[in-house]
C-alpha cells in the first residue's frame, strides 16, 4: 500500500498534543486544570523537539520526502506553529483573566506595580543572584547552552564596544514561580522576570541594548551500541552524560531578536540546521505545572476511589486461587497490588519471585519488597530495562540498589526492550509448587498508577503462569527471538514469537465470518496504531464488512472512512483527567468474544524490537468487566472525539445521554463493588 493509506506518525501525535489543547479550551475545564493542560502541550512538545524531530530532519536531509506536495517536515513546524498561536490565546484570553478574578495576577509580559519592585529585588539579591553568572559568548568559545535549559541573550555597550553575553535562567534551582501578596492580593512573577527586572544590577558599568529570552532544544537518543562488551549499566550512563550534547534541532527565542544576532549565534553554536523558530517571552511552560496558586475549588472534585477488590481478612494466595481478580487504576486502589510484592517477600512459602520493570518509581515500594524478599533468603530475578527514555538513571540507581541485596538483576540487549508488564511468583503449599502473578497494560509503579487507566490481571492459572515462567528464563539468556523459539508460547501472546501473527489469525477469523454472513467484530484501544502490517490486516478486514471500532489515544496511523478501503473502521480518542493507558482486544468471534489485554501497542517498536506480552482473558466475569467499560469508553460523547480522514479531531455532537467514559466507570466499579 502506498503512503496515502497511512498518516504520517509523527503529524498524527501532534494532533493528539493538538486535542490536549482542546480540552485546555474548554468552558467546562476548571482553570486550574486548564493550567495543567497546557503543562502537558508543553512538556510533549519538548519531547517532540527532542526524540521526533531529529528524525524528520534527517530524512528531509536524505530526500525522503521528494514526492510530497508539502513535506512532513514542513507540515509539523507550520501545525506547530499554530499549535502555539492557539496555546498563547487561550492563556492570555482565558486564563490570565480568570486567575485575576480569583484574586491573582500572573505578570505576563508585563511590568510590576511599584509597590511590589521593592520585594522583587530583594528576592533578587538573597535567593537569586548566587545563581546568576553572565557568560561572554563571543569570548568564551567553549561555551555553548544546555539542553532545554532557559536563557537570556544580552547585548550591552560598554563604553563604545559591543558585548553579547549569555545568562542561564537558573530554574532548575530555583521556584520558576515567585509569589507575594500586596494591595490585597497575590502576585505571581515568572523568575525570569525577577532577572530581569533586575539586570542593571549585574552589568553596572553598561548599557543594556537587548534581552532575549531563548533555549535549544537538542536530540536525546543515546547513541547505544548493539554490541557491547562491558556492563550495559555503564554504557548507558556514560552516554547521560552526554545527553545535553546532542544535535540541536530547535532554537526557540522571544521575539524580536535580531537577525544579526540570530545568525552570528547560529555560527556560534553551529546549530543552521536547527529550527529557529519565533516563540513567546516565556518558554518550558511545562513548569504551569506547578504554578503557586492555591485554589482548590478551580480543580477536578475528586471520585470516590473504589473499594479494594481483595478484603482485608482474605488470604491473598488462596483469594487468587478461588478465581482471577482484576485491578482498575486510578478507579481501584493500588493497594491490591503493593500487598502482592510485599506478601511474597514475607511468605514463608514463596521460593522465588520474577518481575519486568520498565518505569520505577522514584520511591518504590516494589523495589522495596523485592530488596527485603531477597534479603531473606529468596530468589528474586528481576528484568530492569535501563533504556527507558529518560527514565534511565533512575532505573539504573534502583538495580544496583536491589543488586547490592543480593537480588539477580538481568539487562536487556540494547537493541531490544523488554516492555512487558508481568510478575510471577513461585510458592510451596502443602509440599507442591504453585504459581501466581500479575500480567499489566501498565509499568509496575505505584506513582503513575494514580493518574494512567490501567488494567492488572492477578492470577493462578498455572497453564499462563508456566509460560511466563518460560518468558523470564528466556530473558535471562539476553538474546533476540531466534525462528526456533516462535512456538514456545501458546497461552501468551509474546513480542517477537507469535503476537503478531496471533493477532493477524484473529482478524483473519473475524473475515471468515464476515463472509459467512456471521456476526463479525473488532473493538480495540491502544495508545498507538502504527505497524502497517496489521494496519493493512485492518483494511483487509472493512473490506470484508467486519465492523471496526478503534480506541487511540496517540499516534494513529490507519486513515478512516475511506469508500472501498475503511468505511467501517472508525477511530476515537479521549483526554479527560486520567491518561488513557490500557491496551485491550476484542474479537466478535461469532458471538463468542475473545478478549485480550497487555503492554502491546501496535508500533513498529513493539512488534519487532521489544518483548510484549498480550493474554487471553479467560474469566467470564473479567471479560464482562472489561467489554463493560470499553463500550462505556466508545459510547463517550463528552470527552472523546472522532478521528477524521484528514487527521483532524471532531466533536462528537451527540447530544443525549451524556456520557463521559471514565466518570462512568468510576461509578460502574463502585457500584459492582457494592454487589459483592
């Protein structure tokens, strides 16, 4: 198939940042949520810049877009730039006006009263000043600006020669945030503001010519070897160090900054292939995030969190030997799960307990109880993948944490990830050997968990659980899947063995019964449809009349609605408080749903350089949940979308019931509880 029959990846995730500002521009979005949203265009943004962009740039460079009427390259920094048209509107239109009802000032791009310039500069001289050293770039030929960090460009006269000097906004030090009270009411200043508003202060003996806010934005991959003799760990670490050195692929700067001074930086820092793109006088907006404002009544009330689905007084293994047990984050506490780890690290029974971790958490609870299980005498075996994006050092301090206890810590091969979410245990009970464990579409992290939609499975199916058991003594080996592996799995669905060709299976069965005139089928949500292979498999299936309704909430490159090709695939997206994080799969199956949930996207990188796992759900009463809140999820009117053929998000103009999906399923697995 040609490119027509497929979005471009990299225009389809800025439309999903694009929908993260809809819902920022929304009336009936408290404000200071509004504020958060605007955090999250920002810091995705950055990320953008950092990981996508270097990958335009250079097939642009190697002619890969030659046939296009508009380039890719071209289409995303003219969406961009729009993107941020649309960012400073509903800022300065939406919420600078209601901070100020509420009593609040936020100094944007504006000048202080002077009853307040007073305690600014004092501020400047105790708290900020340290921070503050002023560099002569055209001097200081080995200087050159810090990934992502916030700068001023200065020029200044001293006597009849001119300097240019660069001043680095010290925000990673510092509050980016400065509040006071005065004349009744409080006060916000950026810090870069109280820079500057004080700079005479600094260059006493000159005249100040310009200040220009800017930053460079440059590329984060690690260049990793996939051939490396030496411990993974110290690979990886030496490349961090070297993360901020990377090619400079955006220059953002206020404007107004000459292009004079433009292009003798550009010389500079040898960065002419970067975008130079016209930004505000403020940049990482992601730090709204944590603006002072203390206005509880301008956020989300809170659900209700759900009621523990195991009970106090039950005894967990036996509790998950009675029948599967399925956990609902943020809707259901993590609790059920933290108890999981730390039980098997006490449990005079358990011998041996196995997990994947991907993403940690900062303070780790699991980390916690494994570092204790291993301490007492068992065997704990633990996948930790150090090449996490940007959670790589933070992973890397938790293994040598938990390998300092005596913990077996294994390290993938650094061409190939281990995504996989799953956690096996192994216990003795009355002289035989059992298994339990957690199979997730999320990292075990009890931080994340409060704010991503995630589904864990706690399980003893034995048949399931033997085959993880395989999985992890596969892992130990650190080697890519070999063609003689491919059947080793049949109750998982396993990355590099048989997930795809699975998947491709189910489809083609739902084809089958579409032209037998059967029922035929296909709901699934991912975070990112990409992988043209099963894409194709998709198309395959609308032509044969299988209805297809897909839940994406990112990257999406399957076209809809196109006569002859998609007409019966439709494809939506929700953004509403929580992250939409759950990868499930439902198969019509002539009536007979199967349904499968895991850590698998359908990306390129999932199906052919990572370890995934997918499972069947084989509980009828897991099942019933989980099509019970996925049709919730696709009935939503209020907080999904549509995805158009022109890559666009559009209302949903239902206008009865209202149905907003996840404040539907919070109240849905409420009210279950309560029947128990």
């Amino acid at each position: 198939m040609g490119g027509d029959y497929f979005f471009n990846r990299d225009l389809s995730w800025l439309s999903f940042n694009e929908r993260v500002l809809q819902e920022a521009a929304r009336d009936d979005v408290p404000l200071m949520e509004k504020v958060n949203f605007l955090s999250i265009f920002s810091s995705n943004l950055d990320e953008f810049y950092r990981v996508r962009m270097p990958v335009l740039q250079a097939m642009e460079k190697l002619g890969k877009f030659s046939g296009a009427n508009v380039s890719p390259l071209l289409q995303a920094q003219q969406t961009i730039m729009r993107q941020q048209n649309l960012f400073g509107n509903i800022f300065r239109k939406d919420v600078l006006p209601q901070l100020a009802e509420h009593g609040v000032s936020l100094l944007f791009n504006q000048a202080p009263p002077a009853s307040i310039t007073g305690k600014i500069t004092a501020y400047f001289y105790s708290q900020v000043m340290a921070f503050l050293r002023p560099i002569d770039v055209l001097s200081d030929k080995q200087f050159e600006p810090k990934n992502n960090e916030l700068y001023f460009l200065i020029t200044l006269l001293k006597g009849p020669n001119e300097h240019t000097f660069a001043l680095r906004i010290p925000a990673d030090d510092l509050p980016r945030f400065f509040k006071l009270n005065a004349e009744g009411k409080t006060f916000i200043l950026f810090l870069d503001d109280v820079i500057r508003y004080n700079l005479s202060k600094l260059f006493q003996d000159a005249d100040i010519t310009g200040c220009y806010a800017f930053k460079i934005t440059r590329d984060a991959e690690l260049d990793l070897k996939d051939e490396y003799p030496g411990d993974l760990s110290e690979q990886i670490e030496q490349q961090l160090q070297h993360r901020d050195d990377g090619i400079a692929t955006r220059l953002l700067h206020q404007p107004g900054m000459p292009l004079r001074t433009l292009n003798a930086i550009s010389e500079l820092w040898n960065i002419a292939n970067a975008s130079f793109v016209e930004g505000g006088m403020y940049h990482n907006l992601k730090d709204l995030s944590s603006l002072p404002v203390n206005l509880p009544d301008l956020k989300y009330n809170k659900w209700p969190a759900g009621a523990n689905p195991i009970n106090n007084d039950e005894d967990l293994f036996e509790r998950m030997e009675q029948g599967d047990i399925l956990v609902n984050t943020p809707y259901q506490s993590y609790d059920a799960i933290l108890r999981f780890f730390n039980e098997a690290a006490l449990d005079s029974g358990v011998t041996d307990i196995y997990v994947t971790l991907y993403r940690v958490a900062r303070d780790s609870r699991i980390v916690h109880a494994l570092i204790n299980a291993a301490l007492s005498g068992k065997k704990v075996t633990v996948m930790v993948e150090l090449k996490a994006r940007f959670d790589e050092a933070n992973n890397i301090k938790w293994a040598k944490r938990m390998k300092a206890a005596g913990v077996i810590i294994v390290y993938s091969i650094t061409a190939l990830k281990v995504h996989a979410k799953v956690a096996l245990v192994k216990r003795i009970n009355n002289g035989r050997t059992k298994y339990y464990g957690l199979l997730s579409t999320g990292n075990f992290n009890e931080n994340t968990a409060a704010y991503y939609t995630d589904h864990i499975l706690m399980t003893a199916n034995g048949a399931l659980l033997r085959e993880m058991e395989l999985l992890f003594i596969f892992l130990a080996r650190r080697q890519k899947p070999q063609p003689e592996d491919r059947l080793m799995f049949s109750n998982l669905l396993v990355a590099g063995f048989n997930l795809q060709q699975r998947f491709l299976d189910m489809i083609g069965r739902e084809i089958s019964n579409a032209d037998k005139g059967l029922p035929a089928s296909i709901i699934i949500k991912l975070n990112n449809l990409e992988e043209q292979v099963l894409i194709s498999k998709l198309y395959d299936a609308s032509r044969a009349g299988v209805q297809i309704s897909l839940i994406v909430r990112s990257i999406c490159c399957l076209v809809p609605g196109i006569p002859g090709m998609s007409e019966n695939i439709s494809v939506k997206r929700i953004v509403d408080r929580y992250l939409e994080h759950g990868r499930v799969f439902i198969f019509n199956n002539n009536g007979h749903p199967d349904v499968y949930m895991g850590s698998a996207d359908w990306m390129n990188r999932n199906i052919y350089r990572r370890i995934e796992v997918c499972f069947l759900v084989v509980s009828e009463q897991v099942k019933e949940e989980i099509i019970a809140m996925v049709n919730l999820q696709w009935n939503d009117n209020v907080k999904a979308v549509t995805l158009n053929s022109s890559i666009e998000n559009t209302a949903i103009t239902d206008s009865t019931p209202h149905i907003q999906s996840q404040q539907a399923i919070c109240q849905f697995l409420n009210n279950k509880m309560l029947q128990l």
